[in-house]
C-alpha cells in the first residue's frame, strides 16, 4: 500500500512537470537583488489546508525579516521567493522547480502536507537542491535532499498511543483525511496497539475538503470506541469536530487524539467544542518559556493578537534559523555543503533547545502530549524528560 501510494503521486508529479511552466515562471514574489542570498517558500495560501498554513508563512517571513536586521548572513541580506502550491502535490512539484530553475533559489523551506512533499523530492533531487521540510510527518525513508526539522513517529506516537491506551482507553477508532499520512499513521497506531493489547474497532478515510460526517459519528457510534484517532487536514478537522459535538458525542467518554490538532483549529471551534480533545506534538503555544513569550509577543507585534501560532509555524521559524545559522558557516551553497554545515547546530528555540541530527536529517526534539482545556488553551500533561532522538525509519 505504501508502495502504491507513492508511485501514484510521483506520476502525478511527473505529469505536472511535463506542462508549459510558462505561466509559473511569471508568479511568485520575488524579493531580492544579485546581492542577496535568495530562498523559497513554498506554503498554501489558498486550497484545503490554507488555514493550517497561514502561520507558516508569516513565520517564515517573521524569521526572514529578524535575520536582516540582526546583519543578515555574513553581511548578505536573506530574501525569499514565495510560491502557493494550492494544497495540491503536482502544483507543488511545479513551483519548486519553478523556484530552483529559475529563481536559482539557494534553498527552499516549505510544503504542509506529506504528498506535496513526495512530490517535490524527486525534483529537489534531480537538482541536487534543498529542501527544508517544517511539518511532523509519518516517517518512512528520508532523501538526502530534504532536511526534516518537525517530529516523526518515535517522536510522538511512542509515547501517545501507550499513553491514551493507558489513561484513556484501548479501543480506538481511526479516521483520516485520505492521504500518504493519515494511511501511514494509521497503520504505526494500529501496530502499536496490537503490542500493548488494544483493539482498532472502525477506520475511515475521506478527501480532502470533505465536509459532512454524518454517516461516520453513525459508524462510530456503534463501534462505541474509547479514543477517535483522527486526523484530517484542515478544513475537514474544523467540520469533524463541529459536527462531534452537534451529534452529541462526548469529549469526557469518547475524546479525539489529533496529531493535526493544534491552536489554529481550537480557535476556529471554540473552546466548548475543543476542550477534552488531545494532542501529541513537540510545541505548544502554552508553553511557560522566555524564549516562546518573547517570540509570541514579536509574533503578535507583527500579525495582529488575533493571530494563531501552532506548532508548523513555530518549526518553520525554526527552520528559517536553521539554515541561516547554517549559510553563516560555509561560503559554498550547494545542498551538500548546507546540510554539512549543520551538524553540530543546537537552537533555542520557542519549544526549547532542538539539536540537528547529521545521521537522520531530522532533528532531535522534546516529545508533548497536550490537552485542551475549558479555556481552549493547551495544557501539557506529559513531557519526555530528554529530548528524544529522531528515527523516521522506525
């Protein structure tokens, strides 16, 4: 299945990169001159996980704007490429390469969804480019190309299936929006159940921008589960939740566990319908550190109160460090030289002190199970006492 899942989207990626680009090579913003060190973000403005990804970009464009005036890179100015892949892999595929190719980018931080990914892998390494990936994701077999700063499997699920099987219950119900990660996912919760002794009792998949859940509450109703393991992108997580709660289901009896849950879904349900549900990610806005109440108020100062800040916005503000801390080591800007440039960087960033792991490609980060409280703010009920180790192939 996994195989099969990622053919379908490198064809559907090869397909798009076989049209005109013509169109493309005219979009984007480009802000830079010859001087400038030049990257890409590539982040949904528009499509079914827009309001997922909103932070991203303003956090990208936060980082951006705070290394120029700290004296940019060796005294360059960092500049960016904005692209808008639409929520959509094959429209992402193209506007990489539209970045790479002709934008001659020096990296590119972006993308949300794990298909948009593997469609742009094969892109970034047929041009020996960098991709600089900010979003937990399923794992699996890295590339060389990509650089992983969000949290994989080992980093959340090892500790949050155990955890609900423990203190809420074993029975669980897995739903998702129909994708590489939702199937993969879904597959590790099923594997670590069946090693503690729980049971998976109903699974569901529906596409992206789907809306109406009426005939899955009915199914889950009747499997009657402990946990609903759900993850569905954008939009499709707001509708869920809503509608949970309109056929009267219980967060105290039947809570959702949702790696996809974070402050921007809370805000868009409300307090009454989010509390009880949980999370498991390595970032939450709640967090009673300097360095996360010194970046929420920057964050703020600059978008508004009202702006959200959810963990793939605090990772690709991180990310955006990354990488400059890395260009500041090294003259040449090839992916190789990059990525080499980062072993040995530690960050202080807003979730704590993350660290580059030169084995992996990934980083290691500090392991969160979150709870929504009556308030509709995060609170953490669990925290890995070291930062954990990253291994996507587990």
């Amino acid at each position: 299945m996994k195989l099969d899942l990622r053919k379908k989207l490198m064809k559907t990626a090869a397909a798009a990169l076989s049209l005109t680009m013509a169109a493309s090579l005219i979009s984007g913003c480009d802000k830079s001159d010859n001087s400038d060190i030049k990257i890409g973000l590539l982040f949904s403005k528009t499509g079914a996980t827009a309001i997922t990804e909103e932070c991203m970009i303003n956090a990208a464009e936060m980082a951006v704007d705070e290394i120029n005036e700290a004296g940019g890179i060796n005294g360059k100015k960092l500049t960016y490429v904005f692209e808008d892949y639409a929520t959509d892999a094959a429209t992402a595929a193209e506007k990489i390469k539209k970045l790479i190719m002709q934008d001659e980018v020096t990296a590119v931080v972006g993308c949300y969804t794990s298909a948009s990914r593997i469609a742009c892998e094969p892109v970034v390494e047929e041009n020996n480019s960098l991709l600089i990936y900010p979003t937990f994701y399923e794992g699996e077999k890295p590339s060389e190309n990509v650089v992983y700063t969000g949290a994989v499997p080992n980093q959340q699920g090892d500790i949050f299936i155990p955890w609900l099987a423990e203190n809420v219950g074993k029975k669980f119900f897995l739903l998702g929006t129909d994708t590489v990660y939702a199937q993969l996912i879904n597959s590790q919760c099923r594997d670590a159940l069946a090693n503690i002794g729980g049971e998976v009792v109903g699974e569901e998949y529906v596409p992206n921008g789907h809306n109406d859940f009426s005939t899955i509450i009915t199914k889950i109703k009747d499997a009657d589960p402990d946990v609903l393991f759900v993850n569905l992108n954008g939009d499709s997580g707001v509708a869920f939740f809503k509608q949970y709660k309109q056929y009267g289901l219980d967060a105290n009896t039947m809570p959702v566990a949702s790696y996809l849950l974070d402050e921007s879904t809370v805000a868009a349900l409300g307090a009454e319908t989010a509390a009880g549900h949980y999370t498991s990610i390595n970032y939450v806005s709640t967090l009673d550190t300097e360095a996360n109440k010194s970046f929420l108020e920057r964050y703020h100062e600059k978008f508004g109160d009202d702006a959200e800040m959810t963990v793939v916005g605090e990772e690709t503000y991180a990310s955006v460090m990354l990488l400059a801390q890395a260009l500041k080591k090294t003259d040449d800007y090839s992916a190789e030289s990059i990525i080499k440039a980062m072993d040995g960087i530690s960050l202080d960033a807003p979730e704590g002190t993350i660290t580059f792991d030169a084995e992996t490609n990934h980083m290691y980060l500090r392991g969160r199970i979150a709870k929504v409280n009556s308030e509709g703010k995060f609170e953490v009920v669990y925290e890995s006492p070291e930062l954990i180790k990253p291994n996507p192939e587990a």
